[in-house]
C-alpha cells in the first residue's frame, strides 16, 4: 500500500445518505432487538465511516446503530454523528481496501466482527492470509466465498475450515478436501464442520504414517453421516473425537494399525 494521509472530522449527516460495501456483514436482527430494549441515548457511539473521493460516505463500524436510530425515529431517515477518515491520496479502490481492513480490525465498544465476517473483509482487502485461505479452498471444485448460502460442493462451515488451514498449513489442508471431494463425491454432509475438524486432526496426528489412497477408500465406504454419529455418542470434546471415527475406519481390516 503507497504511503497516505488521514484526514479525521466529526460530521452530522442524514443516516439515508451512509452507504453499505460488500465487507459488511448481514445486520444481526436479534442483536438489533435487544439493544432496542435497553436503549441509552447517551452511550450512542459514533458511526464511523470513510468518504470516498466522489464525497460519499461508506460505514465500516456501526450500520447496527444507523438501524437503531432510525427504527427509534419511526423507520425513517434521521440525522446521526460520524466520525469520518478521508483517506488522502488513495483512489476508491484503494479506500476499499482500507475500510474492509478497518471492519475486520474494529474492537473495543463494538461488537467484536464474527471470523467469518472478518476473513471475507480481509479477502476482499486483499490480506495476504485470508487470501491463502481462499485459494487453498477453492480447490477440487469446491466453493469458498465466506457467505453462508448452501449450494453443491460450498463450504459454509467457514469458521471450522480456517481452523483446519491453520493447524494443517496450505498444501496439507487442499489434500484434505481433495481427499474429501474422492471419497464421497461432494456429498454435502462430506463437507460438514464436524467432517472437516474430524479429518483435519486426524492428518495432523498421524502425518506421512497414513496412506492417501487406502484413507479414500474407507471413506468411501461409509456415509460421512456414520462418522458424525457415532462421534456425537463420544465422551470425548472437541474435533478429535471424529477424527477417532476417521482412524477407526482406516484400521478396519489392516494388521498394522494407527494408534491415536
């Protein structure tokens, strides 16, 4: 990123005329409804936004608060307190960016930003990280786009697939779905967070000691169901206790077997 200044003033401004970007999450209605209940107005946090070079404001902390504001005012647009950064010297693209890293980064009076929420911020911002995590996961003709609508083959459980790239590193975690997508041909609860932990602990506890092929095999000859239930009756926590169901079917039948 070229160096740049920031410009920081505090403005009043029709809350109809904020705009929304991509980066935001979807407004949490529930969230919205409790605040209602127990509202303060002399606790309201600044709306904190970006002005764009055609002098448009973007929020990238506090849409929650606009939508408060405006359901207390009767569903209409009222005036609200901004606290805007003019980003000098960047074109819009690059103002984007900043925003989207700035809604991945907030903390402190809001509501801290979901992992989900965050790493598509960070993905469309261009982090380095997230965009890894992207690529690793959009493999085998799987989707990743960090949105939770279902389709065929799309990994919604976003935060349990991170979990996986992080403790298995990129080329690692790409095998796992590869191996995922060869066993079960993209049924969709192949692709369920417990499927995804079980398998991931499972590679990281045994390594190269495992065999790929003979790993595709078992899998293949059960229903991922089967290992999310029979884990579900262990006493054990965490993802470990399917990642066991993973070594179970992988022993089955062989006389030199993994132990856990």
């Amino acid at each position: 990123m070229k160096n740049y200044e920031t410009n920081t003033s505090i403005m009043k401004v029709l809350s109809s005329k904020l705009r929304i970007d991509s980066y935001q999450r979807p407004l949490d209605e529930k969230r919205i409804n409790l605040i209602l209940k127990e509202f303060n107005p002399n606790i309201v946090n600044y709306i904190k936004c970006s002005i764009r070079n055609d002098g448009e404001l973007y929020i990238y902390d506090g849409q929650h608060t606009r939508a408060i504001l405006e359901r207390l005012n009767g569903n209409a647009p009222v005036i609200v307190e901004c606290l805007v950064k003019e980003f000098v010297g960047l074109t819009d693209a690059e103002r984007f960016n900043e925003e989207a890293k700035l809604f991945a980064q907030q903390n402190g009076g809001s509501k801290p930003v979901q992992l989900g929420s965050r790493l598509r911020a960070e993905y469309l911002a261009g982090e380095r990280g997230a965009t890894l995590f992207h690529e690793a996961s959009n493999v085998s003709g799987l989707i990743m786009d960090f949105s939770k609508s279902a389709a065929m083959g799309k990994i919604v459980c976003i935060v349990e697939a991170y979990k996986a790239w992080e403790l298995l590193g990129n080329v690692a975690y790409s095998d796992m779905l590869n191996t995922i997508v060869l066993a079960w041909d993209m049924h969709p609860a192949s692709l369920r967070r417990e499927v995804i932990g079980g398998l991931a602990s499972f590679i990281k506890r045994f390594g190269s000691a495992y065999d790929t092929e003979r790993l595709i095999k078992a899998l293949s000859k059960v229903s991922p169901t089967q290992i999310v239930r029979d884990g579900n009756l262990s006493t054990d926590s965490g993802t470990a206790k399917y990642g066991e169901q993973v070594l179970k079917l992988y022993n089955k039948g062989i006389k030199k077997k993994l132990a856990w």
